[in-house]
C-alpha cells in the first residue's frame, strides 16, 4: 500500500497513457515513413555481437557495403531498444517496447518538471497533455521518427534539473542536467541543436530568480561541459567527419527547408494524414498544434495577465513559456525564413516544423497554469479531470497508424535481402562522397545501383588469378586467405575514414577509385592473409577519451559524496556522544 500511495500519480499517468501506447498492443507492427526502425535495431544488434562498440559501421545497410550510419545517425533509441532484445523479446517487440517506454517517461519527466510550478495537479494535466498533442503521434504513427519522439522526454527532463539546480545549489543536479543533455545530444542531435533556444530562454529566467547568481552560472557552464564531454565520442565525429560522405542530401532537393515552411492557418486547421510534407498547404501531413493547445494557452496567457495585475509570482513562469510558444511557432512559418537563411547550420534541421517539439512542450505546460486560476485542492482536482477528459477525448483517435500489419514477423524487416535494398535505399546520406549517383525521374539524387550489384559476398577478384577463402567477415573486421598468382581483391566495404588493410600483418595502401568507392588491394604471388580493419581515427580516438573520461569522473564525484554522507552522520553521532 506504501508503494501505491507513494507513486500512485505515476500509475494514474501510466493509466492515462493507455490509448497512446494501444497501437502497440496490436499483433506484428504498423506503417511508418520511416521504415527502417526494426532493421537498424537489427544491425546494431548484430554489430554489438560481433564485438564492435561504440557501434560505428552498419554490415548489410549501405547495400551490404558497411554503412557508416551509426557514425553520424544518433543511436541512444536502438541501444534502448537493445536492451530488451538482449532479454530475450524480437526486434519488433523491442522497437515497440521502446516505443511505450518513450510515452511513458516523456508523461513522468513532463509532470516532475510541471509540477514544480503548477502543482500536482497543474501537472498532472500538463503530463496527459504533453502525452496526447497531436505532434507526439506523427513522430511515432506517421513519420516513425523513433529518435526525434524520444526527445520529448529528455527536453522536460532537463527543464527540471535546471529547476531543481536553481533550488537547491546543488552540484548533482548540474551533473543530472548534463547527463540529461547528453542523452538528447545522442537522442537528436539536431532537437539538441534546436533546444539551446528555448533552454537559454529558460536559463536566463532562472539566473534573474535566483540569489546566487554566479554559483548558477558556473554550475550551469559544468552541466553543459559534462553533456559535451559525455557525448563526445558521437558529435565529434559525427560532426567533423560529415564531410567524407553525401550528408549534403539532407540540405538539398525535397529536403531543403525553403519546402516545409507551415502556415499559420494550419496550426488550427490541419487534416489529420499519413502522406508526406510539401510546398504549400497541400501537405499529407498534419501540422495542427491541437485545438485544445491552443484554446489552452490563450486561455494560459490570460491568466497571467490577470495573476501578473494581482503580483502574484506565478504570472513569470507563463510569460515565459508563453514567450517560447511564440518563439517556437514563429520559426516553423515562413515569417522566419530570414533566420533559415543567416544560420547555415539550421538548413539541417531539414523540416522547420520539427519546432511543433516545442510548441508541444509549451502549450501542454499552459494548459497545466490553468490550475493556477483556482487555489482549492478540491476544484484544482475537478477542473484537472475535467481538462483531461476533454484532452484524451479530443486527441486520442490521432493515436492510430495508417495501417496495422498484422502479420508481420522479424524476417521481415531483417532478411538481408530486404537490409540491403529496400531499407538501403531509404536513406543513404552517409555513403562515400564520390560514389555513383543518378537523378531519378522526380529530380532526386539516388545512388546509381541495381539490386544485381548490391554486395553479394563479402569480396571479389578485380583482376587476376586469386583463390580467396574468408575467414571472418564482421561489420568493423574482414580477414581473407588468399593464394595465386597475383591481382587485386575488393573488400566489398565503403572506403570510409579509419579502414586500414594489412598483408601479412604489414599495413599497405588501398585504392578506392571505383563505382562504389570500395576497398581495392594488391595482392602478390604467394599465399597470403589480408585483413581489412576499421580502426579510430583522431577525432574518434578524442571523443572516445573525453566521454571515457566524464564517465569516470562522474563515478568519483558520485563515489566522494556517498563516502562523505557515511560518513557525516557517523561524526556528528560521535561528537554528540562526546558532549
């Protein structure tokens, strides 16, 4: 009974989240944009077993030519998801249970950090809101955005660290933060890129609250310091080695942004669809805020005029976030393609109503102030289930994919044959820069391949008289036998930044200068052993060590306190004892 007093609004939410987790109950799996979800489980699985970590090289995506993906694609979901594959569930399964889990630690960050402000109840709204906004179900139902979804629970996550930071002064909650902004660096890292907006504009409201001002900054400036360093062995050479591959792709052609502006009138009226984004007001996919949102935050922002005219404290914090309500809406239509335009960097982004992330948070925290208006626990309670009845009953029916495939199974999605054509051609931005491409009939760059030359072994002879017998094929490792009289073998591998070959244990040089930017070696007459091996290049090599050495230093700091706090009571005990 003590557990379900103590944790019973954890239950209430878990309850609540029923018709958004529904879909997922559902025998075999569902139609997504993304449909590449289970298979990139898959190869990352695969990859774990084969003794490579941090997983950099994907085996069969790539068209079976060992697709860089992991190097530069965040991975934090699929290493969620591994989780319980190791267990024991399928990799559908364990897509779909990472999947529940993302709703239900989204609601619970979303109440801890609501909560501070808005009280239990305040958020307890503010959770089943944030839960049910039309956004969250086009990241999973439509668009399959599986990495992009799970940033709804590390943006609250962090928002309530930083509170609790400015509370107390205490330095786990810097340390807390920063982990929190590691895990959405690995999550998104573009969300990450885009949340420094709305975190600064958080931060800033908190350094005027507070009394200790540079304690704040300081410990603020280690929190962001420890999410960077903890990160590091991703975005360093996610970020400084883009430019060995296409990653241009995702700036150009239906990517661009200058596409997916959204306007105004479709954040009240936007057809709920399963079909894609596109120029104009024609689009297949809903960008709709949710009406209850918005009624909800104007209603918000009138009641912060009227506590703000009774100088009640509480009017700050619905300034605020009605401020980034604004701020968040503002750049996903074109009024704000000025900005588009000067930072280069957000070209990335790809899709400016990736913004509606935040306009989710901070219309769901405007629908909890509306609590605020009353100060009886008893009408705080009414009104609370009453806001969440209209929620779920307005939004619960967008908790659908296009689809269920009812049918579905593993082999589905993780037959090679399946890896290294269909879902290969699904994305393809990290191959080499410098592999053959065409434009295909809609004006889109692809990469100029048949099914007939997708990587059926893990070699060929170029040229030559060679006898070759593998002897390990694995994502990162490759080791042949090869004997005759001489010629060229082709490790059917993308020539990627950090593949060395060796003869005989001797290093040599390899050339790339073919259709697929593939490893071509010279092999002398004789009987030889030819290795082919992914090592780390510099910049890997410095992230390894950085988030080594945060990880580390976090476990000390952890182990120092805990040794003081034993220590403390012993003390006193003694001194009192003494006296």
């Amino acid at each position: 009974m003590i557990f379900f007093r103590k944790y019973s609004i954890y239950i209430l939410l878990t309850a609540l989240s029923f018709f958004a987790i529904a879909p997922l109950l559902q025998p075999g799996f569902f139609s997504i944009h993304d449909d590449e979800q289970v298979g990139r489980l898959y190869e990352l699985d695969q990859s774990l077993k084969a003794g490579h970590f941090p997983v950099r090289i994907s085996q069969n995506l790539g068209f079976g030519y060992g697709y860089p993906l992991f190097n530069f694609y965040p991975s934090f979901v699929y290493y969620i998801a591994e989780v319980f594959v190791l267990v024991g569930f399928g990799y559908i399964a364990s897509i779909e249970m990472m999947i529940g889990l993302g709703f239900l630690l989204a609601s619970f960050f979303m109440y801890l950090f609501s909560k501070e402000y808005l009280g239990k109840w305040g958020g307890l709204v503010a959770a089943v809101a944030y839960t049910y906004v039309p956004y969250h179900s086009v990241d999973v139902y439509v668009r399959g955005a599986l990495p992009e979804f799970w940033s709804f629970v590390f943006i609250p996550a962090i928002f309530w660290s930083y509170k609790k930071l400015a509370d107390t002064n205490k330095s786990i909650y810097a340390i807390v933060a920063g982990i929190f902004f590691c895990c959405l660096i690995l999550t998104h890292n573009l969300v990450a890129m885009m949340s420094g907006i709305f975190i600064g504009i958080y931060l800033l409201y908190l350094l005027l609250q507070t009394k200790q001002k540079m304690h704040f900054v300081l410990k603020v400036f280690v929190s962001g310091i420890i999410g960077l360093s903890l990160s590091a062995s991703f975005w360093i050479p996610s970020f400084l080695e883009r430019n060995a591959t296409m990653i241009e792709l995702l700036t150009k052609e239906l990517a661009d942004y200058n596409q997916h502006f959204v306007y105004i009138r479709q954040f009240w009226n936007s057809p709920w669809g399963y079909g894609g984004s596109l120029y104009g007001l024609e689009d297949g996919l809903s960008f709709q805020i949710g009406k209850v949102h918005i009624i909800g935050s104007f209603l918000a922002a009138l009641v912060g005029m009227w506590l703000l005219i009774k100088k009640n404290p509480a009017s700050r914090i619905i300034i605020v976030f009605v401020f980034m309500l604004g701020v968040a809406a503002f750049m996903i239509t074109f009024y704000s393609d000025f900005i588009w335009d000067t930072i280069q960097v957000f070209s990335y982004i790809q899709f400016p109503w990736r913004f509606l992330l935040f306009v989710a948070f901070a219309s769901s925290f405007l629908l909890g102030a509306l609590l605020l208006i009353v100060t009886s626990e008893k009408k705080q309670m009414f009104l609370s289930a009453l806001l969440v009845v209209i929620i779920i009953i307005s939004y619960k029916d967008f908790f659908a994919p296009y689809r269920y495939l009812t049918t579905a199974t593993d082999k589905d999605y993780i037959n090679h044959d399946v890896i290294r054509w269909h879902t290969s051609g699904l994305a393809y931005e990290y191959v080499p820069k410098g592999i053959a491409t065409k434009i295909n009939e809609s004006g889109v760059t692809k990469i100029d391949i048949t099914k007939d030359e997708i990587a059926a072994s893990s070699y060929a002879v170029v040229h030559g008289q060679l006898a070759v017998k593998e002897l390990d094929n694995k994502p990162h490792y490759k080791k042949f036998q090869v004997t005759g009289q001489g010629g060229m073998l082709r490790i059917n591998t993308f020539s990627f930044p950090g593949w060395k070959v060796f003869i005989d244990d001797r290093e040599v040089t390899f050339s790339d200068k073919n259709k697929f930017k593939l490893i071509d070696v010279t092999v002398s007459k004789g009987e030889h052993i030819v290795e082919a091996k992914l090592t780390d290049t510099h910049l890997r090599v410095v992230g390894n060590v950085l988030s080594g050495a945060s990880i580390i230093g976090i476990l000390l700091y952890i182990i120092v306190i805990s040794r003081k706090r034993r220590y403390q009571p012993n003390h006193e005990k003694h001194t009192t004892q003494k006296k």
